[in-house]
C-alpha cells in the first residue's frame, strides 16, 4: 500500500516551484520528486501539478511516496437527499444537502457526492486524483445546494479551466448576523489557513487573493439576508469573510456565529446555500443554468427572523 503524505505549505514557502518545495518539506531529492510529479502522484489543493507550478502558503499538498496515486478510492454508496438535477454524456448537476462531502477526504469517511453518483452507476471523468475524480468545484459539507461533477475528460479539462479563469457564475444566499454597511459591496481579503487551528480559515497577511460580492436581499431585525457571488474560489470563502466583517453566518458556530441565535432558529450548521449556477456547457457550448429552492431546514429559520 502506498503512503500518503498530508502537508499544509507553510508561509516560508509561499511562491516556491512545487518541486523545491516538497523536496524540502519531506527531504527527498529533487529527482525522487520530479518522478512522482511526473506519475501525477504530487497533489496541491486536490490538483495533480506540473513541477514547475508555484505554491501558495495554505494550500493543502498530498503526496503518494511509493507509486500509488494519493488519494483514496471512491466507495459506491446510496446517499439520501442527493438529487440528480442534469444528467447528460458529459455533465451531471446535483444538489447536495448537508452533512453530505463532494468527495472522500483525509479525515473525512461520510457520505459524499461521488459516492452516490459511483452507486447510482454513473459513469465520471477518470480526471483527478482517485477520491476526487470528476471534480470541478466543491461545496463545505455543511453547506448545501447545486455543484457540477465532470463526467468526461473534455468536461474536466474545460470546466476546470472556466473555474480558474472565473466564467461560471457561482451564486449563493445567506442569512448573516446583523445589517452589513454598505448594504451592497465587495469584501477583498487575502484567506489562508488560520495560525491556530488547521480545520479553519482565516483573513491573514500572506493569505490568498479573495474576492466576494455580496448585495442585500432582504433586512429583518439583527439579521440579513444577502445574496452572494464568488470572483475566487477559496476553502469557506463567504464563511471567513462575513465573520472577518463582524457578519458571521448565522448558525455558523465555527466561524463566530451567536448559539442562542442558532438554537433558536433550528439550525446545526451555517445558513449557507448554493442557488444558482451557470456556465458554458463543454462540448454543445450553449449556457446552461440552474436553480435551487432552499431545503427545510433553512427555510424554517428563515421563516423565524421574518415573523420576529
């Protein structure tokens, strides 16, 4: 069996050649690595890398040391809640409830997307790291709503590429703690891993380039529902950035969020979701859209703060 090596970059590093800097993070030589480079066995952010890529201080480095491809196999399994929402030869769109991952992770053994997709029998991109093949985009598994798998290479190579360049509009609601001033604005923050604690993120010196726009839907008392919109892509981007703005999502208890508030409402987890996506389909090139009614539990706190 293959060792697989989990390794945040540390801010040392920032801007290294990934071949230098996994030589000096694990003390290998650079011909060693240069060779699991090149067998797609280096995996920055769930990305096999080029050597000659650049490393940003955060980003989560996977290596397999003895010839096995890091990761780890996706497991068939039937997942409740998980709706095929557009299925063609190239694409399937669903919407993701929570509790539910979009892949098998390090510390991570519960249901996910793939699982269910490799259960329901639908054949997905080979592309990727094993556990992650097929993946695009992610969602936090507790945060639900609409997110893309590839099912075919030209999918995963075009659809990674549109996410990268930022050409899919990626919109989410959530309801946060308090009335942000501007009630429209954008929030620009570098985000990297937080100083204290490996499983949070946090707005730091040194962090990556992050972009959120946000604009007010609606205002009840001490709490506002905004809809938002992602210029990047970073691990609980809008979670970090309204707490960093003193707005943290309601329910959101990891990020700073009121319990009593939480408790009140019904809620186990940040009111958080992914409402719509759109993007250029791969191969018909036509712009395809989708939506997503909120699930119940949302609903149900939403209903609260309106009626309080």
């Amino acid at each position: 069996m293959s060792e697989l090596r989990v390794l945040l970059i540390p801010d040392g590093l920032e801007g290294e050649r990934v071949d230098a800097a996994v030589a000096r993070m694990l003390g290998l030589s650079r011909s060693k690595i240069t060779d699991l480079i090149s067998r797609g066995h280096v995996v920055v952010d769930g990305v096999a890398v080029a050597k000659s890529e650049r490393v940003s201080a955060g980003a989560m480095l996977e290596v397999a040391l003895d010839g096995e491809p890091a990761g780890i196999e996706v497991t068939p399994q039937e997942v409740a809640g998980v709706e095929v929402v557009f299925d063609d030869e190239d694409i399937v769109v669903v919407e993701k409830p929570v509790g539910v991952a979009a892949h098998s992770s390090v510390g991570w053994s519960g249901p996910s997307v793939l699982g269910h997709l490799a259960a329901a029998g639908l054949r997905i991109s080979t592309s990727g790291v094993p556990e992650r093949k097929g993946i695009v985009q992610r969602l936090d598994v507790g945060t639900s709503g609409l997110m893309v798998v590839a099912k075919s290479e030209q999918a995963y190579t075009v659809l990674k590429r549109a996410f990268k360049s930022r050409t899919v509009d990626k919109t989410y609601h959530t309801l946060v703690q308090g009335h942000p001033d501007p009630f429209t604005g954008t929030i620009e923050a570098p985000i990297g891993r937080h100083p204290g604690a490996d499983y949070k993120m946090a707005v730091i010196a040194g962090g990556r380039h992050s972009v959120t726009h946000y604009e007010t839907l609606e205002a009840f008392v001490g709490t506002t529902l905004l809809q938002v919109k992602l210029e990047t892509g970073r691990t609980h981007q809008i979670r970090v950035h309204m707490a960093a703005t003193k707005h943290p999502c309601v329910g959101d208890l990891t990020y700073g969020a009121d319990p009593v508030l939480a408790k009140r409402l019904g809620l186990s987890r940040q009111w958080l979701h992914a409402v719509h996506l759109g993007f250029i389909h791969p191969r018909t090139q036509e712009y395809v859209e989708f939506t997503s009614d909120y699930p119940p539990d949302l609903r149900h706190a939403l209903d609260g703060v309106r009626s309080a």
